[in-house]
C-alpha cells in the first residue's frame, strides 16, 4: 500500500468552558451550504468555510467537551448560506462504534 503523504497544519481551535460552552470561531468571510437530496447531504464550502468547519468539529472533538454537547448550525445568525438544511455538530454520548 502506497504512503500517504501529509502536511502540517497549524489551527487556533477554542477551548470549552463549563460557564459559556464552546465559542465559535469563524473566518471572517466564509462560504458553507448544507444540502439534503434524495439520501445525500452535501456539505459545500469554499476553502475558508470548510476550514472553518474543521475549526468547529475538533474544538467539538476537545477532551474538555462533555458528551451529548451540540453546535446547532443553521442560517441565523448567518453561520450557514440562507436556505441550507439545519446542521448538528454533536459530541457522542458513548465511546462510540466497537
């Protein structure tokens, strides 16, 4: 099997606290849809939108996040395009799938 190149990537990822949850931290100008159809979600960005993506979903995958912690997103307050299906980021209850 062939190796698998890689790069570094350096990311400020927000830490959570017990008082104010997880903070959300997005790029200041930013493209992200969610889409349903048929039996498909399509999850379209532009480069900054699915990095900030990445920036959500590992501050979610923090030792410090309690199980069963959400991020609802939607198009308000303008996190996703306006018309895009609602999204949840969601930390599992259990130590997931064996």
């Amino acid at each position: 099997m062939d190796e698998i190149e890689t790069k570094p990537i350096t990311l400020e990822v927000p830490k959570y606290s017990a008082n104010r949850g997880l903070p959300r931290l997005w790029p200041d100008d930013y493209f992200l849809q969610v889409l349903v159809d048929d039996d498909y979600v399509t999850i379209e960005g532009d480069p900054a939108g699915l990095r900030g993506l990445a920036v959500q979903l590992l501050s979610l995958a923090g030792s410090d996040v309690p199980p069963g912690y959400a991020h609802d997103l939607d198009d308000l307050p303008a996190e996703i395009e306006p018309g895009s299906v609602p999204l949840i980021l969601m930390r599992a209850l259990g130590a997931g799938r064996s």
